[in-house]
C-alpha cells in the first residue's frame, strides 16, 4: 500500500488564521490525497470546526504574549514549553513531510519543533504587516508566501517569499449583480448598501449604522443589508422596526457571503484579511472600519494598503464614526461611476488561482528533498 503525504497545518484561533489553513488543507486533500493533521487550541474557532469535519486535531495550551502587563505573562513559558513538547510527541507519531502554518501563536511551537526534526516549513501571512510569529519564523521558513507585497518591508533580507495572495474559494454564483440581489430578496433596480461587522458583529458599527439610519441624511431610494451579529440581533431588529426603517433587512448572520459580495453596490466591513481577499475575488467596492484593537493595527494596515489602489475609503473606528458615514455615504452612494471605478481597482488586486500557486511551489520544494507524488512514497 503506497504511502500518503502528510501535512501538519498549525493556524487558528481567529478565522483570519483558521480559514486559509483549512483551505490548503482540504486543497491538499484534493490534489494529493494528503493526510492532514492540524493543531490548534481549545479556545480556537478550529476545536468546534475540525472534530465536525473529521479531521485529526492536537490541542496546544499556547497563549499569544500580551502587550499590556498582565498575571498571564507568567504563564507564557511555561504553556510554551508544554506546547512544544506538545508538538514534539505528535510530529513524531505523525511523521509529517511538511508543516504549514498560517499565523498566529499557536504555529510557533509545531513549526519551530518540525523545524529541528528536519521536517521543511512554509508560512502563509495574510496580512500586510506580518504578525509577530511570522516575522520570527521568517528567516527558517522553506517559503513564505504573502497577501501583499508590502508585507516584505517588515520581514528580514533573505526570506523566500512569494506574493500569492490568499488562499479563499470564493466565486461569482451569478451572471449579474441585479440576479445576485433578487437571489437575497432585495430589488434589482435600487442600490444595495451590505453593512457586516465581522462574524460577531460590531457593536460601534451597529450603533453608527443606525444613527446614520435615523437622521434622514442617507439618500432614500437605497436597499440595506445589515449583519448585527446574533448577540445583539434583536435589540437591532427592533430599533429598525420602532424607526419605521424602510428597506432595512437585519440580519444576525449570513451564510452566503459570496451572494452578497456580488449584490452589493457597496460594503461597510472591518479590514481584516480574508475579508478583504474575498472582496477583491468580487470585485466589490467598500468603506472599510478597521478593528481599532487588532494585534499590531494589522486592520488598519490592511485597509491602507488597500485604499493606497483607489478601491475602498477607510474611516476610523472613534466617536466620530456615525458622523463620518452621515458625511461620506450620500455622495459616494449616489456616483455609481466612482463605484465602479473602485470595484475595478479592487477586483485589479485580486491574486488568481492563489491556491494552484502555493500547492504548486509546495510540490516543487518536496520534490527536491525526494518526494514522489505520481508514485507514492
């Protein structure tokens, strides 16, 4: 019986980490057949998704170092060190003959560990400033593949680094936007405004949206689409309901982000990476409200970056925020040439086949230490 590939994926506890190591992964699965084994810990989004799926998952205490003083500093080493030893037992059981990891913390350890043991390692970063454990790695990384090209000024000389984008499978489902709003109940004919603060939701997101809502100052004949988040869905709905809101369809969540990516005529998200790779695979312009507490601004630099191309408006997540929509949206709703020009800058940044591309140069560095993948190993 020939002999699988085998790959360990460390990435998870945001969906920012967890959603492209799960997409090589089952990419992985796919073109090679690989036997996959993922790491993650419990407090991760990956410890209810995995074990679902059927996929083997090994639970890592790692926390992230805290940048403010806190009593949990304490326990880095230690929850390091159990982490790597850890890692360590599961590597040797698995036998891998790659590791990849895909940000964040909870890489450290098994990378590092599958290091040692001679096993190659590659990193997917997906953002435009590289997380504190990619850059780190960088110098032992095989590869390193990046979202965006100005992510090589934070990353040491000498890397090998590849600008691939990142890896999503996302793809329009319709032929027009007009079917895609009709598909999600809305009317052809009327632009589509999708307001999505992230899985969760966002709090001062939501409370802007509506004042925005309330003043009278957002031109009328516009459609709304607008994800609370499930905690505060209700409190919502019936503010909407209360205001006489027209045209305002609440959501606590959506499924089908590919659908409203293709309806929308504009959207006003958070700037986290995987969001805006699925908004350039759209082609859909967007006022981006960057998280103001992500690790390093790394949002806000994402939405910089983005924005330097002409394809989004950023506005600062403060106090001033319902202001800033009143003062922004009624003109940039009503130029539906200055939308369009956005989307195609925005659909110009959009990396093809990211995926093909980074399982093609993976295959090519396990060819040269010996790997066969026409004829097992």
């Amino acid at each position: 019986m020939k002999e699988k590939i085998r790959v360990a994926i460390a990435g998870g506890g945001t969906g920012g980490h967890f959603f492209p190591a799960l997409n090589l992964g089952q990419a992985m699965e796919e073109r090679w057949q690989a036997q996959l084994l993922f790491f993650g810990t419990a407090r991760g989004i990956e410890s209810s998704i995995l074990p679902q799926k059927g996929y083997a998952l090994t639970l890592l205490p790692v926390r992230g170092f805290q940048r403010r003083m806190t009593l949990k500093n304490l326990l880095f080493p230690i929850n390091l060190l159990r982490s790597m030893a850890l890692s360590k037992k599961a590597l040797r059981a698995f036998r891998p003959h790659l590791a990849l990891g895909t940000g964040g913390y909870v890489m450290g350890p098994v990378l590092r560990t599958a290091k040692k043991m001679g096993v190659p390692i590659v990193i997917q970063e997906q953002n435009s400033y590289p997380g504190v454990t990619t850059r780190l790695l960088a110098r032992e990384a095989n590869l390193l593949f990046l979202a965006y090209e100005e992510a090589l000024e934070h990353l040491p000389d000498g890397v090998h680094a590849v600008v691939t984008g990142n890896p999503i499978k996302m793809q329009k489902r319709f032929t027009s936007k007009e079917e895609a709003k009709k598909a999600l109940g809305f009317l052809a004919d009327l632009p589509l405004v999708a307001v999505i603060g992230g899985s969760q939701g966002a709090e001062s997101m939501n409370r802007a949206v509506m004042a925005a809502l309330k003043s009278g100052l957002l031109p009328q004949k516009v459609q709304w689409l607008w994800q609370t988040g499930r905690q505060h869905f209700e409190r919502w709905k019936a503010e909407v309901k209360r205001e006489k809101l027209r045209q305002v369809a609440v959501r606590p969540f959506i499924d089908e982000m590919a659908t409203v990516y293709q309806a929308a005529d504009l959207m006003v998200c958070r700037a986290g990476a995987m969001t805006l790779s699925e908004l350039m695979a759209m082609g859909c312009p967007a006022v981006l409200v960057p998280f103001p507490f992500a690790a390093g601004d790394h949002q806000f630099k994402n939405a910089q970056a983005v924005a330097q191309k002409g394809a989004a408006v950023v506005l600062k997540d403060d106090e001033k925020l319902p202001q800033k929509l009143m003062d922004l949206l009624p003109a940039l709703i009503e130029d539906q040439n200055k939308l369009k020009e956005m989307a195609k800058a925005m659909e110009r940044l959009h990396k093809q086949d990211s995926i093909d591309q980074i399982l093609s140069l993976i295959e090519q560095l396990l060819k040269e230490r010996g790997v066969n993948f026409g004829e097992g190993l």
